[in-house]
C-alpha cells in the first residue's frame, strides 16, 4: 500500500506531493451504492471489506434464528438457576 517512514519520533506517509503523519488507530470507510464494487488485490491486505448488501426477504429469514438463540439463552440461564 503505502511506506510509514519515521521521521524525528513521528511516523509520515507519502500521500501524492504531501507528507501525511500517520495514525496508527485511524479508521477510513467507504461506501458505494456499486451492487459488487471492484478493489484491487493489494487494498484487500491492510483493509476489512464488509458486504451489507442484504435483502428484506433474506433479514427475515434470519429472524427467527435470532428468536432462537435469544431463547435458548433465556433456558440456559434458567437452568442454571435451578
């Protein structure tokens, strides 16, 4: 991606004509509205790409998976105190 060089304690990057100083905990998101956007390789090593293209039809299959694990919790706990 890009070289972190230390200069005088302070990490730098070069950004185009520009010395950035880099932030170990920044955090950079992008959204698109693209259906299946195209990174190169190489983006893929340094970032945590997150898809969350869902459909109304595919959440509510999901739900009554949530209801049942909410629920099997609930006979866990209760178990456990009898």
């Amino acid at each position: 991606m890009c070289a972190v060089k230390r200069i005088d304690r302070v990490d730098i990057f070069k950004l185009g004509d520009y010395k950035v100083e880099y932030i170990k905990d920044f955090r950079f998101y992008m959204i698109t509205k693209l259906p299946n956007p195209y990174y190169i390789s190489k983006r893929f090593l340094k970032a945590n790409l997150i898809n969350f293209a869902a459909k109304e039809q595919d959440l509510e299959s999901q739900l009554p998976l949530c209801d049942i694990t909410a629920r099997k919790n609930e006979l866990i706990e209760l178990e456990d105190q009898l």
